[in-house]
C-alpha cells in the first residue's frame, strides 16, 4: 500500500513538472511527461487497491523490505520521463539519472544545455523529494532498526512503537517536508533578489536543500548566481546537510537553548571544522585571492552539495583529500551520503579509549561520548558499518575496473556513487565525467548509489537468510 502510495507521489511530480513545462513555453516534453504521470497513475491505483485492508502492523523484516523495495522499484518509475522526452537513448541510462537525481547523488551523463526544462524541473523536483524521503526514512526505519545500537539515527521525532513504522512515516514525512520547503522557498526569494533567473533559482532552490548537486546549467555557478544568492545557497546546503532533529526543535520551541544547538551540536561543529579546513588548504593551494570563491565551494563540497562555483576552487586539492571527506559524508539525520559525521566521531573516540586501555591495562576506561557512558557491545555494529562500507567501496572500485576503467578513475566513480556524491568525480577526475560511462558502468553505478541510501547494514541484513527465517 505504502509503495502504492509513494508512486502516486511520484505521479503528482510529474503532473506538476509538466505544468511548470507549459509555462515555460514548452509543448513535447510536457506532454511525454503527462502520458508516462498517466500509466504510473494507473500503476499506483492498483497497487493502494489491493493492498487496502490489509494489517496495518509490520516487523522489522517487512520494514526492511519497504526500505530496499522502495528504493530499487521507484527510480524505476522516475526513469520513464526521461525514456519518453528522448533524454536519454536507453533504459539503462535513464535508470542511472533517475537513481542520481532521486538518490540525491548528482551524478549525470547529461548534457544541461541539451536537456529541456520540464526535465531540469522533473529532476530538480525528485531530487528535492529524495532528499525529505532520506531524512524521513533515516528517522522511521533505520532509527527502529538500529534500536540496540549507537543511537546514530535516534531523535526526539521518532518514538518507537513496535508493528507501526509505517504510520509513523507520514507524520514525520510532513515534519520533514515542511522544514525543507521553507528552507526551498527563502533560498528562491533570495535567488530571484540577487538577479538569478526565475527558472535556475528555482532548481537551485530544491537541489541545495537536498544536497544534490545538478544544476540546471553546464557552466559554473559564478555565471549566474552572485552575492546574496550565492550566500543563501550556502545556507540552504548547510541546513541540508544538519541534523533535521536539531532544526525541528529550534523551529518547534523557538528558545535560545535550542537555537545554541545548531552551533553546538557536535557533527554540525565538525562539519564547521571540515569546512574551515578545506578554505584554508584550498587557499594555499591556489591562492588566497581567491577565497571569494573558496569559501562557498568549501562549504558546497562538505555539505556533499558539490555545485561548482568557478572553475578555480576546492577541486585543486589532492583527489585523496577530497574523496576521504566526501567518503565521511554530513549528520546522520541529513541528505547528506557517506558514512556520517557522527559515526567517524564515535569510532574515533572508541579507538582513543581502546588506546587509553592499552596503556593502562588495569584501569576501567568508559567509553564517553556526548556525556554518556557507552558499553562496548554497542560499538560492534557501527564497526560492523565501518567494514561493510569499505567493503562495498573496493568492491565497486574492482567491479568498475573490471569493465576496464582505469584504476584512478575507478577509485574517484566508486567514491562517488557510494558516498551519493556525484560531483566529486568531476572534481578529481576533470574533464572526465559520467559521460564516459559505459551501460554495465552506469548499472555497478547505480547499485552503489543505492546502496550508499539504503545503508550497508540494512543490505546485508536483507540479504542474510536468518532475517526471513523466523
């Protein structure tokens, strides 16, 4: 019913690009989309129909199957505008833009100026959409399914109630897009004030909440967005890449308290450090009259936005500094990829008190984090995490060279698509990009970026056998 549902969401975003199409002056594309919202329609409908009625109360397994089906069947359904406009020549290829965009990876073999704007606003739409979809589902199913763990995705939006999940994805799915699209609509004010254009303010307005990274033209945004546009697209992106627990409370309860979270919160802290150390390398690595431009492509490439500002920036930094940041990725409750902040910040603080043992084999060590005491046991699965992550990164990395790719360039593609970080191919590897991709190499591509959504963890846990047998 819920996958229903979610396709006749989908179906309301085609509907509403093909208006946005026809108000642009456009006439085919428009009308493809509006042929292909029509089959999906239908598609939805049986699917609520005959699931209807049915228990309303889940287990983890069922949750865990929503959470993967989900993301394997709904590109597949978002691939069909692209298909039916002619964008893109195969199915293949159409499965790999609609996994990018709704993944919110960024990553595309298209040209911007080839594509009509229906699409740019079809995909700027589904980007913005798979950007609340992440922050929700982090919040419902991989907070209820990492229960005895870490608490890396627990927030005071999700209280637990076993055999209701899937209730509780609505109400947090309205939290969630309610914040983004206020966030969407101050940054397009601002866009539109600075001078940029109605229709690239827009797509930029929903892509950098959701951290995603396509734009609606090829060139760099120095073009076309400038002063205070540029700043609010910063903002956009940061707040994109917070925990949207702490911005819930601070648009909740509007106290002092909970507004000090946002600057005291220890992964948007990180992220602050993350960001003040890519302006100062980046600074010495071309130049620091060139900070103008540094600062906010720092903060677009922390935030794995990615946008490029100009084409002197962040991406004259050594390709293995850039991928070890975007392979951290931003909070856990974000739309952010990669590993997490919080994730890194507690394995580096287990490895400190592991350390702190080994040299006073006789004291009792705690592991402190946040004021709390955590048990060791509660460690095995973010480590779990860790090595699952690494795993999957050199296997794409294998996967990708065996299709012939050059081993760098496999590397930067592999990085890219596990960590949902699409421009950073293109900031390593310049002027190569996804336009070189081969279909098997689309298809490694897309798996990788789905799993990067979907998390390791829960992969592994849907393909183990003892899920199902109980």
């Amino acid at each position: 019913m819920w996958l229903g549902y979610s396709l006749l969401g989908l179906v309301g975003l085609m509907v509403l690009s093909a208006l946005l199409g026809m108000a642009l002056g456009e006439t085919a594309a428009p009308l493809s989309l509006a042929t292909g919202a029509i089959g999906c329609a239908l598609i939805g409908c049986i699917m609520v129909l005959t699931t209807r009625g049915m228990r309303a109360k889940e287990s983890f397994s069922e949750a865990l199957m929503f959470l993967v089906v989900f993301w394997l069947v709904i590109p597949v359904f978002a691939a069909i505008p692209y298909v039916s406009t002619g964008v893109s020549s195969t199915a293949i290829s159409a499965y790999f833009e609609a996994v990018s965009a709704f993944t919110t990876t960024g990553a595309s073999a298209l040209d911007p100026s080839e594509i009509p704007r229906t699409i740019h606003v079809f995909r700027s739409l589904l980007q913005w959409s798979g950007g609340v979809v992440v922050a929700t589902f982090a919040v419902v199913i991989l907070a209820a399914l990492n229960l005895q763990g870490t608490g890396v995705h627990r927030s005071v939006l999700f209280t637990f109630r076993k055999g209701e999940l899937f209730a509780h994805l609505a109400s947090v799915f309205k939290v969630v897009g309610a914040i983004y699209l206020t966030i969407s609509m101050v940054c397009f004010v601002f866009l539109i004030m600075s001078g940029t254009g109605i229709f690239e303010a827009f797509c930029l307005a929903l892509t950098s909440v959701a951290t995603g990274g396509l734009t609606p033209r090829g060139e760099p945004l120095d073009f076309y967005v400038r002063g205070i546009g540029l700043f609010a697209l910063c903002i956009s992106c940061l707040l994109g890449a917070f925990n949207v627990a702490v911005l819930w409370d601070i648009v909740r309860n509007m106290t002092w308290r909970d507004f000090r979270r946002f600057f005291t919160n220890v992964e948007h802290r990180t992220l602050f450090g993350i960001i003040a150390f890519l302006i100062v390398l980046a600074c010495i690595y071309t130049d620091f009259h060139h900070v103008t431009t540094v600062i906010p492509e720092a903060v677009f490439f922390a935030t794995s936005t990615g946008f490029d500002q100009h084409v002197i920036g962040v991406e004259m930094l050594p390709p293995v500094i850039l991928i070890a940041l975007a392979l951290i990725g931003g909070s856990a409750l974000s739309t952010t990829g990669g590993l997490k902040l919080i994730r890194v910040l507690l394995l580096f603080r287990h490895l400190d008190t592991d350390m702190s043992r080994l040299t006073h084999p006789s004291r009792v060590v705690p592991v402190v984090f946040r004021a709390q005491s955590l048990p060791d046991n509660a460690f095995l699965s973010l480590w779990m995490y860790f090595f699952g992550y690494t795993l999957v990164f050199a296997g794409g990395i294998m996967a990708l060279a065996a299709t012939g790719m050059d081993f760098p360039f496999a590397v930067a593609s592999s990085a890219a698509s596990v960590s949902n970080m699409g421009p950073l191919l293109a900031a390593t590897q310049a002027p190569f990009g996804f336009e070189s991709f081969t279909e098997t190499q689309m298809v490694i591509s897309s798996s990788l970026m789905l799993i990067g959504r979907v998390e390791v963890l829960a992969i592994f846990a849907f393909m183990s056998p003892r899920l199902w047998v109980s």
